[in-house]
C-alpha cells in the first residue's frame, strides 16, 4: 500500500479494533486462514458447506508457498501479521518476494534455514522486490548488513533481482499543488543497485571495523544485486501506467527453478512486477501491488496458485472520510488506483486467469479475520484462501 496511507490508517486504528471486537469476535479459523469453495460471500460467511480450512501441511511438499508476512502497508497492528512477504521454496532452495517487516524473524519461525544458529539465511537462493516502496523492502536494510552473521553456511552468493533506477518523477497530484521538494535530486527514484549502494555507504562503520577484527565477510561477497532491465519495453514516464506485454520478462533460471515476471499497474509507483516461479511440480504467481492487470493475467494464466493483494475498499472510504468533503473523491482514487479490491481480485482476476489457488495477502486493513475477505470468492471458481502468517501451501503432489 502506498506509503502515505501511515498517518490516516494510525488515526483508525483504534475505531477499527473496536469495531472488529464488536463483529468478528471469537471467530475459530483466526490462526491458519480459510480456504473457500466459489460460493456466495453470504453463505461462506455464515459457515454454510464449501467453506472449509485450506490444507497447510504443506511443508513436507518439494514445492511449497510459506506466507511469511500478510499484512499490507506500513502500518503494524497486533504483529499476528507481519510486512509482506512470500518464500517459494522448492526442495530446501528458499526465495522470497519482497521484504516487509519482520521478514527475517518469519523466515526463522517457518523454519526455513538451515538448523544452524547462525544460519536462517543458509538456503535463501534468491530476493525478488516487486517495487521500490518501503513496506516491500525495509527489511532489506537489516538484512544487508548481517548476512554475513546469518548466512555463514552460504556456499554461492544470495541472488537479488528487482526495479532499476527511474528517472521521471511522478506528477505532483492534485494538480496546481506547490511541488515538493525532492530528496536527493541527483538520483531521486533509485532501484534496488542504487538502494544497496547507499546501503553500503550507511553501514561503511560497521563492515569496516568487522571486516578488519574478524573473518567477516563483506555483503559484497555475499549478494549479487541486479536491476531488471526493461529498456528494450518501456522508458518509465511521469504516470507509471506500464504498456501491454507480449510476453513474459525471463529473470532467472536456478536448475529446476525457473523465474519470469511482469510489469502491474501500481501507477504512480514505477516499475513494479509481478513475479511467476515454475518447478517440475507447478507454479505460483505473486502478484505484488497491482490494480487489474492484463499483464499479471497473462503471467498467471493456469498457475497452481496466486498469491495476490487484496484491499477493502469500504475501509478506504472510511479513512478518507477525514477529509474536506471536496477532497475525498480525489483521495479515494489516489489509494485505490494502484490496487485490487476484495471485489475484483476473484472475479476480475483470478478466474480469467484460470488459476486453481488464490491467496490473498498483503491485506489492508490488516486486522479483520478471515471472514472478513471471504467476498473475493464471488465470481472465481477456484479455491480462495486467505493468507495468514506462515501458512504453508503444498504444490503438486510430490513429497519430500
């Protein structure tokens, strides 16, 4: 969710609990999620057949989806969902989209390293950031300098792959509003290369003095830190509306693993991807932030599952209602434009997609229980499931 939603969402947060603990107290399946036939939001909600709980044993699968974090935006609530992020891990070879808060304390939690005390990060292969805003990469800053702490077991460099550098501002909005002053014009939309860079430079104290007393290896050594080149598709303009692709973008292929991604309409925020993962058992999309998007169908299209983001729009009236009335159209549009409401996501997008599994995460608001979501199953024949913080998703059938 777009980073200035923090301030108003922080002014709900009481309101929204007492209203939550008014509405959905007591509900049984908080912990693990709910999975839905693509039956009327009316009946799943009042527990009528076809609602059930989704599979999560899948971590004994070759191939499974570890939600590590489902909450979307900036803001924290309870800490039952933590930042966003999603592992796909195919036999013990982890990789992760995206980088919420909290991430590396998820990853130890779903027990994907590699049983060493100094290595959670021994099995990650490959970082993959959907877009350069915050809520998808803080934990990039405390994972950068410690992986040489937390990796120790790493035997090839940790693979990082996500938006190069843009050079266009987005328009200042609404029109007529004084511009603001830009943070660092000389390179002010930086990508995940320019990002570490600046990184290096921040922690240049602490790697020095480590490098220089211990055996500690520089994060230099560790990661490869590459930005995904889409000159040959688009030259990024102010709005950050993406062009129709013909076909997907190849990013890279580890052995069995093979990744792609898409550009999604996040706009203003630009590029942003969508990212798909193939193994010999099946595939899983993940969508990042996005409103409907053909691109994203495409990529998706018969995937086993498609872990998406999903928002309430009804939450975001109520945030904007704040507002002067004269204002709260605009604002509506300005947070809703770049995403997916629970209404579309089943029908607009999951099922032209035809995918077997949508799992919503990056959830906004990130307090309601799963009932609350159980309205994205309307139009989508598949199976809904609503994420939940280290849910594992068995793909295929092969065990390990």
């Amino acid at each position: 969710m777009c980073d200035d939603l923090g301030p108003l969402l922080r002014a709900h947060m009481s309101r929204r609990g007492a209203l939550r603990a008014a509405g959905t107290a007591g509900v049984a399946a908080a912990a693990v999620g709910l999975g839905v036939a693509g039956t009327s939001g009316a009946a799943q909600a009042a527990g009528a057949p076809g609602a059930a709980r989704p599979d999560i044993s899948g971590s004994r699968h070759r191939t499974r989806v570890v939600l590590l974090g489902t909450a979307g935006g900036p803001v924290l609530t309870d800490g039952a969902r933590m930042g966003i992020s999603t592992a796909i891990v195919y036999e013990d070879r982890v990789y992760l989209v995206d980088l919420g808060f909290g991430s590396q304390m998820r990853i130890a939690a779903a027990g994907l390293g590699s049983g060493s005390p100094s290595g959670v990060l021994d099995n990650v292969r490959g970082i993959f950031l959907t877009h350069m805003h915050s809520d998808h990469w803080v934990e990039w800053p405390a994972l950068y300098p410690t992986v040489p702490s937390n990796g120790t077991g790493l035997s090839e460099p940790i693979r990082v792959f996500g938006p190069g550098d843009r050079d266009t501002l987005p328009p200042v909005s609404p029109p007529g509003r004084p511009e603001p002053p830009v943070v660092t014009p000389e390179r002010p939309i930086p990508g995940i290369s320019g990002t570490t860079d600046r990184l290096r430079d921040t922690f240049a104290a602490d790697l020095n003095e480590r490098a220089r007393a211990s055996l500690f290896r520089l994060p230099d050594e560790l990661f490869v830190v590459q930005d995904i080149d889409i000159s040959s598709l688009w030259h990024v303009d102010p709005p950050g509306i993406p062009p129709r692709l013909d076909a997907p973008i190849p990013v890279w292929t580890d052995g069995d693993v093979r990744i792609t991604a898409t550009l999604v309409d996040h706009r203003p925020t630009a590029p942003s991807f969508a990212f798909r993962f193939d193994t010999p058992d099946g595939s899983v999309v993940v969508s990042g932030d996005t409103r409907v998007s053909q691109n994203l169908i495409d990529l998706a299209s018969g995937a086993d599952y498609l872990v998406h983001e999903c928002v309430d729009a009804a939450y975001i009236d109520e945030i904007v209602s704040v507002f002067p009335p004269d204002q709260r159209e605009f604002m509506r549009m300005a947070l809703l434009q770049g995403h997916t409401t629970i209404e579309q996501v089943g029908r607009d997008v999951a099922e032209p997609a035809g995918v077997k599994n949508l799992v919503l995460t990056h959830l906004v608001p990130a307090d309601p229980g799963p009932e609350h979501w159980l309205p994205a199953a309307e139009g989508y024949s598949g199976r809904l499931i609503v994420g939940e913080d280290l849910m594992q998703l068995g793909v295929g059938n092969r065990r390990r």
